[in-house]
C-alpha cells in the first residue's frame, strides 16, 4: 500500500469515527478556528503548523464528498475558502471573502455533475 493510499485509508477511517461521535458541528468549527488563532496569535502554532490543520479539513471533506467530479477545481475551491475563514499569520486578514453560501453551493453542483 503506497503513501498516498495509506493517507486516504486514514482519512476515511476518521471520518467514519468523527461522523460516529458526531463532532460535524458548527460550534466544534468555531472553536478550532478561535484557538489557532489564539495559538498563533500566541506564537506556539505555526504558519506550516495552521497549513497542515487546513490540510486535514481539505483531506475530510474531500473524503466526505467523494463523488466530486473535478477534483483539483474542488480543492482549489475549499483551500480558498478555508483560507477565508482561518486567520493568517500577525492577524492579516483573508485573502479572499468566503462569499454567499449560494455560490459555493452552485459551484459545488458543478463538480459533481448534478
């Protein structure tokens, strides 16, 4: 089993075990956005530490919705968004609104051929 396929087998694993206990909820999000930013904001996480918390995220919705189409736009997609909303480093602000949850809804449609 290669790198790639043993990550993928880990990241359905602790979907299923997330979804088990059910911590999908948006207060769960809210308080993991609020303490990277209180760690950052303390010095302890770093820049490289924050992009493999998002890179996790990206990995479990990517498992979540696994019969997205075209998969590279969709991860473009939700890197920009998640980029939105986790703060930056020495509190700069977003590069990018996150923008109308009906556009990320429409753009989602678009991938997964409905």
């Amino acid at each position: 089993m290669n790198a790639i396929t043993q990550c993928d087998a880990a990241a359905r694993e602790r979907h299923r075990t997330l979804d088990f206990i059910g911590l999908r909820a948006h207060a769960t999000t809210v308080g993991l956005i609020q303490l990277c930013e209180e760690l950052l904001n303390a010095g302890i996480l770093t820049p490289d530490g924050l992009e493999r918390i998002k890179g996790a995220i990206r990995s479990e919705l990517t498992v979540c919705n696994a019969r997205v189409g075209n998969r590279t736009t969709f991860d473009d997609t939700l890197r920009r968004r998640l980029d939105a909303i986790f703060p930056q480093v020495d509190g700069a602000p977003p590069k990018e609104p996150v923008g109308p949850l009906d556009q990320f809804e429409d753009s989602l449609i678009g991938y997964n051929g409905a």
